[in-house]
C-alpha cells in the first residue's frame, strides 16, 4: 500500500495552526468539516502554496520556516514544468520570493542552472519592481553566480542596473550573503562579481554609491585576481570629491584585504593616499587597511604617517597597542582596537 509521506502529513496540521478550512479534492470547502486540509490537497502543489501563503500573512515565525523549509525541500522531486507555471502565475511578491527560492534549491539539488532562467528573466523583464526585487531575492543563498554563468546572458552586474532601488538592493544582499555563507569568503567568482556590481553603480544614470560602497566595504576580497585589484586601484586616482568620501573609504576597506601577492603594490598606493586625501573617513579606513595587510609591521608605516594628520593621533596609538598586543587574527585584533578606542568611527 502506498504510504504518504511525513511532510505531507504536517501540511494538514499547519492548516489547523492557521485556522484554514478543510477542503476537498476539488478545492471546494467541506460542509462540516475539520479546519484541516485533506492529506490530498495538502500534498499538492496548489494546496502546500495555499497553506504557505496563508502563513506569510498569518503564521508565527517558526511556522513560516517549517513552510518555506518544506517548499524548497519538495522542489527537489516536483516536475521542474509545474513549478515553473506556478512561479509564472504568481503576482504576489513574497509568494515570488518562495518560488524563486524553490527553483533555485532545485538547481542545488539537481546541479540544473537551467531551473532559475524564468527567475532571471522575470528579474529583468517583469513591469513590476517589487515583483523583479522579489524574483532575485528567492535566489539567495545559493550559487546563484556560477547558475548565471552557466546560462549566460545575465549577470548581478546588469541586475544591478535596475531603476528600482529595492532591486539594486536584493542584488547586494545576494552577493554579500552567497560570498559569506555559501563560500564563506573564499570564492573568486562572487567577490569579483560584487566588485564589478559595486563599480556598476558607482556613477551612471543608476548611480548608488552608497550602496556600491557596502559592497566594496562588506565584500571578501582574499581571493580577487590582480585585475580586480587593478581596478579598484584605478579607483583611487579619481579627483577626491567631498560627497564621495564612503565610497573611497569603502575602497580602500576592499583593498585591505586582498591577497599577499598584491599587497606590495596596495600598500604603497595607500600611504600615498593617506598624504593626498585630506577626508578623515578616508585616512582612517586607510589606518585600518595597513594594519590587515602589514599586521605587526604596520607598527613602523603607522608612525611615519603620524605627523600628517594630528587629529588621527589617537587612533594610530590605539592601532599601535592592539597591534603590540600579539594578536594574529585579523577579526580579534579589529575587536582589540575597538576596545581600546570605543568612540572612534568604525570603519564599515
């Protein structure tokens, strides 16, 4: 006899959490019946997004997991066609958002890019932006850089673009968590994608430094190649405009932590920016950058710089004892400074 699974059998009860009416095979309401879905129209596609999108709007927290968790786990076995005309019918933005979410644990699962090309084309073309911003955040979390490498024809760097803010913003959130949580930092692909995102949006008609500023500021750099290096370099030799001084400072932030074989040339382009560029912002993110890159030896560049900006003094003693302090781990020895000089602006 066919049994029905667990999963199938907890839908029906997270219609009885949400106080949903029992229903028939056909969808119809049941006179007199429980408030739970029938196992058969719980298990069901339809039935599963009718549960979740009555536990977006009135589940706890834990319940809106156990369903987004359920969703993304079925995906795996669902015929791809039928998931996809669901996410195509779907207008409601954060049901979008679980069925992009879905399509893309069905690429993980099957090693299938081709399973987010409608997420990606509804990224770019749908006429709603909270549907398009909705349609980008569904894939977070995933490899979603190398799916669009593998499918060509779009990229972060051209979602990026989007005249919709809460676009541009998915595609940061998704590039600052992928490179986190999924490589945990050491992926060059997606560091040089938020590169080339970040330097996307930094002027033109979609012009957002602020948010390519978090970017460049957030971004692990350990793994970039020496042309990613090369152009955010490039970056530094623009004219030093008062109203872009983050994103400056953000630049300077990423190249603090590239890789050791480029740390020679880095290093000798920011002690000429800390004579150049008179924003403390600036100077003080480039204080921070030293110290990752030089560690114990940035004891010596720190004190050549001291006579150029008295203000900084106090944060050059506090990065001198954190440095003293033998601490070898970059994290540690952030935290040490910070101990010692509190109320100092932190770069970000």
């Amino acid at each position: 006899m066919k049994t029905v699974s667990n999963r199938c059998l907890l839908l029906p009860l997270a219609g009885i959490l949400l106080g949903q009416p029992s229903l028939a095979a056909d969808g119809q309401s049941k006179p007199g019946g429980s408030s739970a879905l029938s196992v058969q129209t719980a298990c069901s596609l339809q039935g599963q997004l009718d549960t979740l999108r009555l536990g977006l709007v009135r589940g706890s927290a834990p319940l809106k997991k156990f369903l987004r968790k359920q969703l993304r786990e079925r995906a795996a076995t669902l015929p791809e066609a039928e998931l996809r005309a669901a996410f195509l019918r779907e207008r409601e933005p954060a049901m979008i958002e679980e069925l992009s979410g879905a399509l893309a644990a069905r690429m993980a699962r099957h090693n299938e890019p081709s399973a987010v090309k409608s997420v990606l084309d509804r990224a770019m073309q749908d006429r709603d932006p909270a549907a398009r911003a909705a349609a980008v955040r569904g894939l977070r979390g995933t490899a979603s850089v190398e799916a669009m490498e593998k499918l060509g024809g779009v990229d972060y760097r051209t979602l990026i673009k989007d005249a919709a803010p809460e676009v541009r913003q998915a595609v940061a959130s998704n590039l600052l968590a992928e490179s986190a949580e999924v490589y945990f930092g050491h992926d060059r692909a997606v560091s040089e994608q938020a590169i080339a995102a970040a330097l996307a949006v930094r002027a033109g008609p979609q012009a957002d430094p602020a948010l390519a500023a978090k970017l460049l500021s957030e971004i692990s750099t350990e793994s970039v190649g020496s042309e990613a290096v090369s152009e955010l370099v490039a970056l530094l030799d623009a004219p030093s405009d008062p109203s872009l001084a983050s994103l400056r400072a953000a630049v300077v932030l990423a190249l603090g932590g590239v890789p050791s074989s480029e740390s020679a040339r880095v290093i000798r382009r920011l002690i000429d920016l800390y004579r150049q560029d008179d924003s403390r912002e600036v100077r003080r993110a480039v204080l921070t950058a030293l110290c990752r890159l030089q560690m114990a030896t940035a004891l010596t560049t720190l004190e050549a710089l001291r006579p150029i900006d008295a203000s900084l003094s106090k944060d050059i003693d506090a990065w001198q004892q954190a440095l003293r302090s033998g601490l070898q781990e970059w994290t540690l020895l952030q935290r040490e400074k910070q101990r010692i000089l509190p109320d100092a602006p932190q770069p970000h």
